[in-house]
C-alpha cells in the first residue's frame, strides 16, 4: 500500500545535471563552466571574509551586493534580485511572475530546467518549436500565453536573438512577463539589459557561473521592473532568507569590481570558440554559430558513438537523447590545451571511421 508522500516521488521528474565525475584528470567540455579560474581579486575577497564573522547570518537583502550590480548596470538597487544560482532566480521567477490562465511559452529546444519547474509549480506550458537550422524565431511566440521564457543565447544550440526583436516581442506582449536568460550573454549576444528602463515586463536573469568562473559558489540574479524584482523578494522570504552567504556576497562585489579581467577571460574563450569551431568544420563537424561559452555540433559520425570514443579517450562533452538533437553534441569550450586535446582525439576518431 503506497503511502500519501510516494506521491511526490511518482509526480515529480527532477532535471538530471550534467555529470560532475570527481576524477581530477578528465578533460571536462560537459556542463559550460569557464576554464579560466575566477579573478585573484575574487579569491582575496573571499580570504578577507573568512573569519569569525561567519558565525553570524548574511545580510538577508544582499544589499551590497546588489548596489554592485545595479552600478555596474546603471541601474538602481530596487531593479536587482539576487539568488543561488540562476536556476534558483529561475525557480523564483516561474513560482512568482507567470499568470496560471494561459499557458507559458517556451522553445522546445532550451534550457531542460523549464519543463521541471513547470511540473514542480503545476504551470501549464506550451513549447513553440524551433525553425530547422534551430532559430529561434520570436515571432513565432505570438499566441495567448501567461509568460515567455527563453535562453539568449540558446542552450544547448548557442543561437542567440537580436535585441530588436526582443523588444518587438516585448511590446506585442505588453501583459506578460517576458524572462530572458542570459546565463550565456557576455560572449557575445545582445543583452536585453538596456530595455529595463522602458519594459516593465521584462525580466533578466544572469549568472556568475558562467563568464565569471564562478560556477562553484552558486550566484546568479535577476534584473527588472521593481514590482517584478519585490514579487521575487516576497517568494524568496517565503522560502530561503538568507540565499546568499557571507563568503558568496564578498566574491560576487569583488567579481564585478574587476572588469579587466572579466573582459580579458571573456575574450579568451571567445577566441578559443572562434578556433575550435573552424577546426571542427575542417574535421566534416556542421558547427552552429555560437554566441556563447560552448558550441553545438553534428559530427560526421554517430554522436552517442563520438561522445563514447572521446569518454574513452578521457574527454566528456554532452549528448542529449531528445530525438531532434540526438546526432548533436554541445562541447564546452575549454582551455587551449583542452580544446588540442579534444580535436587531436576527434581528429583520430573522425578517421577510425574511413
Ligand atoms: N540558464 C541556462 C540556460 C543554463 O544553461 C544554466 C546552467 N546550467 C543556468 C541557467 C543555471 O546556471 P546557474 O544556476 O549556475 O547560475
């Protein structure tokens, strides 16, 4: 006789992170983080807040930092939310700002995470498909909804949207909270960031993880209208007081403080993508164009064949069984040493096939 909570177990299908194998000396192009450590100026400003002050609570509004992030931005402290990870703001953003009398909208090939929140809050979703060459086209959203959501860039295909059509989707939509992820924005997308001012239904959420290499601390945020930034505080305060410790709130002030070195990583992998991506096509590889840290890439072989010869080889990169993109592989883009690494081997596995 099942007992009432094996409810729970049954109803619930939780998103499955990438792998994190503990093995030290893996090449790991799985899960996007960025291959550079974080800024020396992070790492001193988490050793300055290592002391006794630990034993007492966080600033529960973060304020600190948020002033950080609403100057770095050039916008006030009342537009920043600030949470563990992007994927908590997410969570906060779909439980707080979706309506439930129309279904939300989302790309069928996207960020997994949004099916699970959907399931977890019961929000209704509908997915809009993307075009063949994996475009998202935001026209194609134009049907009654209760809330957009979408990545820019795309995950896992890296396509980003220009920001003219998101303002064209921003005011054909004018009753609906339109959310931007742009988990992967700072390498090289438009960011929706400058429309806050003007679109009260706009929210943007970014990360740490990604372009600041600080995918270990789990910080990410929210930017927005003030009434969408105090509908999240209010299921924060429901829910978690105190998301952002004391060590975290001390590494993010200093992260934004330090725009050299975020530039010249950002670059770094930027350039890297740009060479991996040419040696790749040279390879037989299709490679889309990628606008962010990772590529999307159809190799000339099997990918669940060319993902398990790289495995053997040392080198894990991400495959997805969703029929569409199953003869897909998104690669991270690593280090240089790791992306040699990665074409030497797929050089190797390309003609074993000949
Ligand atoms: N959005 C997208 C599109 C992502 O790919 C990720 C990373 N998996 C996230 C959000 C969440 O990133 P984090 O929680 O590390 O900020």
């Amino acid at each position: 006789m099942p007992r009432y909570w094996s409810e729970v177990v049954h109803r619930l299908t939780p998103y499955v992170p990438g792998e994190q194998p503990q093995h030290p000396n893996l090449v790991k192009l799985n899960t996007n983080e960025n291959p550079w450590p974080p800024s020396p100026k992070v790492l001193e400003a988490i050793a300055a807040a290592t002391d006794d002050r630990l034993r007492l609570y966080p600033d529960p509004d973060s304020t600190r930092l948020k002033q950080a992030l609403a100057d770095y931005f050039g916008l006030k402290v009342e537009n920043v939310f600030v949470g563990n990870g992007s994927d908590e703001v997410l969570a906060h953003a779909f439980q707080a700002l979706l309506k439930h009398d129309a279904p939300l909208l989302f790309p069928d090939i996207s960020y997994s995470f949004y099916p699970v929140y959907c399931n977890l809050f019961e929000i209704d979703y509908r997915i809009v498909p993307l075009r063949d060459d994996f475009s998202l086209v935001l026209a194609d959203f134009d049907q009654p909804n209760g809330g957009i959501i979408f990545p820019n860039p795309n995950a896992p295909t890296g396509r980003a949207v220009s920001r003219a059509d998101i303002e064209a989707l921003l005011q054909r939509n004018p009753d609906s909270v339109v959310v931007v992820d742009e988990a992967y924005v700072d390498f090289g997308a438009e960011s929706a960031v400058p429309m806050i001012a003007r679109y009260d239904n706009l929210l943007v959420v970014q990360t740490f993880s990604k372009s600041r290499s600080l995918a270990g601390l789990r910080l990410g945020y929210a930017l927005g209208a003030p009434e969408l930034i105090e509908a999240l505080v209010r299921v924060k305060d429901s829910f978690n007081s105190y998301p952002i410790d004391r060590l975290a709130e001390a590494a993010g002030i200093a992260s934004i403080g330090d725009e050299p070195y975020f530039q010249d990583v950002r670059d770094r992998v930027m350039r890297e993508r740009e060479r991996v991506t040419q040696a790749l096509t040279g390879l037989g590889f299709e490679v889309l164009p990628s606008k962010a840290n990772f590529v999307f890439t159809r190799p000339p072989r099997p990918a669940e064949v060319v993902m398990q010869a790289l495995r053997e080889r040392g080198i894990i990169v991400r495959h997805f069984k969703a029929p569409r993109i199953r003869n897909w592989l998104r690669i991270t883009i690593g280090a240089p040493h790791e992306n040699d690494a990665l074409l030497t081997a797929l050089e190797e596995i390309v003609s074993e096939a000949g």
